[in-house]
C-alpha cells in the first residue's frame, strides 16, 4: 500500500514537474526561451493573437514619467495612487489592477528620483505579487536596498521594469492572460492619468500628441480585454469604462506625412532619423475630455477596494 | 523501494531549478542592459534563442512587436552570449517594410546598437537573427535616449 502511495506521488510529482516547464529547446550554460521562433519566410499578416502579442508588449512604466521628467515638470506626489488599505484587496481582479497602477507610480518615483518615497509602494507591490503568486519575480529586498542607497538608479530601473516584464511573461504563459491583461491596464490608466493630468496644467504640444496617440494603443488594449468580458461583473464593468475612454477619443485623428529617412554612422552607432510623420489632430476640449473619463476611471479603479 | 521512489520524487522537485540557468541568464541580460552608456532609459528586452538555420531552409528568425512613440530616440543593443556560433542582428520593420538594420548588407559591417529617432508612432516589429543563420542566443535590449 505504502509503495503504491509513493509510486502514485512519484508519478503525480513527474506530471507537475513535466507540466510547469516551458516547452522549449533544451539548453546549456545561458538560456532563454525559444518562444516565437519562426522561419522568416513564414511570417505573414499579423493574427488577432498576434495583435494580443502587441498588446501585451506595448506596456512600459516608465515611458511617460521620462517623458514628463524630460520636459522638466515637478515631481507631483498628489499624482501617486494611495498605498493605504491596500491589504484590503481581496480578488485577483483588484490586485492585478492596483500591481499595474502602481507599477506605473513606481516608475514615477524612481524616474523622478525620489526612491526613498518608493519604498511603501515597493512593499505594497510585493503583497500584491505574492498574493497573485508572482512574488518571486519581484525582488522586494534588492529593489528597497537600491532605492534606499539612492546608488544606481540604472540598476534600479532596470530591475523593477524588469520585475513587470517578467511577471506579465509569467503569466501569458501559464493561461493567465487575463489577469496581465489587467495588469497592463492597470499600467496604461495610470500612465493616462499622469499625463492628462499633467496636461491640463502645463500644455505642451509633444505632451498632447503622446494623449492623442493613446488612441490608437486604447484600441489594442480593447482587444485584449474584450474576451474576458463575461468572465465577472469586474471585468465587464472594466471593459465599460475602458470603452467610455475610447469614445472620448471618437474625433480624435491621427494622419500621417510622408518622408523619406536619413541614415548615418554617428560614433560608430548606426543612426536612423524617420522623416515619415504621424500627426495628432485633438483640441483642447477634447483633450479635457478625455482626461475627465480617463481621471474618472482611475479613481474608480483605486477606490473599488 | 519506499525510498527510491522518495529520493526520485525529490530529484524531479528540483530538476528545473537545477537545470534552467535563470540566474546566469538574468545576470548576462542585466549586464547587456547596463553596458548601455548614459543617458539612456531601459524599456525592454528581447531573449533570444534560435536554431541554426536548415541546409534548404530560411534562417530562422524570433520577431516582437512594439509601439515606438514620436519624438522619442531610441536605442536597440545586442549582445550574444559566448555560447553563440553566429552574431546577433536586429532589423526593425514598419509594415513590412525594412527601416534599419544592425548588419550594413553592402559592407558586411555589423554595429552592436543602432539609434532610432521615431517620427511616426506606430506599431513596429523587431525582427532578430543570427548572422548567416548560425545557431545562438542573445538578448535585444531597447532604451529610449534621453
């Protein structure tokens, strides 16, 4: 009996073992995934999965906080979604959110410099990773010792961009995708929130253009939820204000001129300068508008607790 | 025969910790990544693992979309790993049509970044290989330039 037992355990341990492991090429020394791989002569017109793969690789936290960082707009604490009662999320849904809207609040800190704010954020990100089973991709202790140092923001870019990467790859490949569908959401309102709000205070036309362009990633980012729709009262209530968000762009447009580029060898670097122009047209009440439904659904989401 | 089945057991838990390599992989990613220079943001990086190319057959190729914003210069770095018998090359594509590649086909010169200033925002895609269709890994890392 006891070495049925054992053998039963053996086999169950050699199918988990065998199931949890990606199923790529075997490897020595350093490995990466083969995932992807394909003969050039085979790809062709993109698919709806292909678009879902767009999707999920437009999500970076940091983009528009160097973007406000470069166009030298103060650091803004207001702008940061509260940490407190965080302990309070209960579902998958709330935590996936709540991680990407402060995956893109950590991004804002630690462009910006202020690590040692970033420390409460760090904590709450780690609680809501392991609590979605992804803790082990977010090394609390190095990331909150390389911001408490203030030594090597580089580094620390790096790791917490790194930390996001990682666990949205984790999770598509483990039939997860919906919940890092709601993670990058959860990035990009954020992302939304910090420029229109921004926006609205100190104009800029690149600042503007970069709100405008959200068109055409809302769109995407659409794509991807909708097939999660039905599968709570959450996420169709998601999908709704996401969609709100998409109408507000309705008569936003976007052109394009055309150009030819410029190449050249600049210090050894191959340059590329693109002449070819994309070009936002959005006035101002509608960029007011957007930024209303975009500020709306952001508090929405961080007050559903 | 309990025990067999025991120490089996075990060696099965801690095989894909024994034999992945994640953290030697982490530490070469981060090391490209940093080696970047300054004045740069990281965004992303691409790992790559490719076969060698079929006696008849097109190299194989790992390709990524991404959004690249205007008004925002961007740097793409490759690096491969030791283990690599080929160089790894990056071509970016704009719907299908070729905008920049690492490998100066009509010199056979090969840079390790290129720089990219978008005009244009849209959806990219990332087309990494090995050159003449050797076997290799690498990681594509892309920064935007500040």
């Amino acid at each position: 009996m006891t070495g049925t037992i054992s053998k039963l355990l053996a086999v169950i341990l050699l199918i988990f073992v065998c199931s949890c492991r990606n199923s790529n090429t075997g490897h020595v020394g350093i490995g990466f995934p083969a995932a992807d791989s394909l003969p050039a002569g085979e790809v062709a017109e993109l698919s709806y999965e292909a678009v879902t793969d767009i999707v999920q690789n437009m999500a970076s936290p940091v983009e528009i906080s160097s973007i406000l960082q470069e166009m030298q707009i103060p650091f803004t604490a207001e702008y940061l979604a509260p940490t407190q009662e965080s302990d309070r999320l209960t579902s998958n849904f709330q935590k996936a959110v709540m991680l990407g809207i402060y995956g893109a609040d950590l991004g804002y800190l630690n462009i910006y410099g202020k690590t040692g704010n970033s420390v409460e954020v760090l904590s709450t990100i780690k609680k809501l990773a392991d609590g979605l089973g992804v803790g082990r991709y977010f090394d609390f202790e190095t990331l909150r010792r390389l911001s408490v140092n203030k030594s090597n923001l580089d580094s620390l870019l790096f790791m917490s961009v790194n930390s996001y990467n990682q666990i949205d790859e984790f999770l598509r490949e483990n039939d997860r995708a919906s919940v890092s569908a709601l993670m990058i959401a959860g990035i990009w309102i954020e992302g939304q929130y910090l420029a229109t709000q921004v926006a609205l205070v100190h104009p800029d036309r690149i600042l503007t253009d970069r709100i405008g362009e959200q068109k055409m990633i809302l769109g995407d980012l659409l794509m991807l939820l909708r097939p999660y729709r039905e599968s709570s009262a959450e996420y169709n209530s998601l999908c709704n204000m996401m969609e709100g968000i998409n109408k507000a762009y309705h008569d936003v447009h976007i052109s394009y001129r055309l150009g030819e580029p410029e190449t050249a060898e600049q210090d050894g670097r191959l340059v590329m300068v693109q002449h070819e122009e994309s070009i936002v047209e959005m006035n101002v009440s509608q960029l007011e508008e957007i930024a209303g439904v975009s500020e709306e659904v952001r508090n929405k989401l961080i007050s559903d607790r | 025969m309990k025990c067999r089945f025991m120490i089996i057991s075990v060696i099965l838990v801690f095989l894909p910790f024994i034999t992945t390599g994640q953290p030697a992989a982490e530490e070469f990613v981060s090391n490209c990544v940093l080696a970047a220079g300054n004045n740069t943001t990281y965004l992303k990086d691409f790992r790559v693992q490719l076969p060698k190319a079929g006696p008849d057959a097109t190299a194989p190729v790992y390709k990524a979309n991404m959004y690249l914003m205007k008004n925002i210069k961007y740097r793409f770095s490759v690096c491969e790993t030791p283990e690599s018998a080929g160089e790894l090359i990056i071509t970016i594509y704009d719907q299908n049509k070729e905008l920049i590649c690492s490998l100066d086909k009509s010199t056979g010169k090969k840079y390790n970044s290129i720089d990219f200033v978008c005009n244009k925002t849209g959806l990219y895609t990332l087309w990494y290989d090995f050159l003449n269709g050797e076997q290799g890994s690498g990681v594509g890392v892309v920064y935007m330039i500040k």
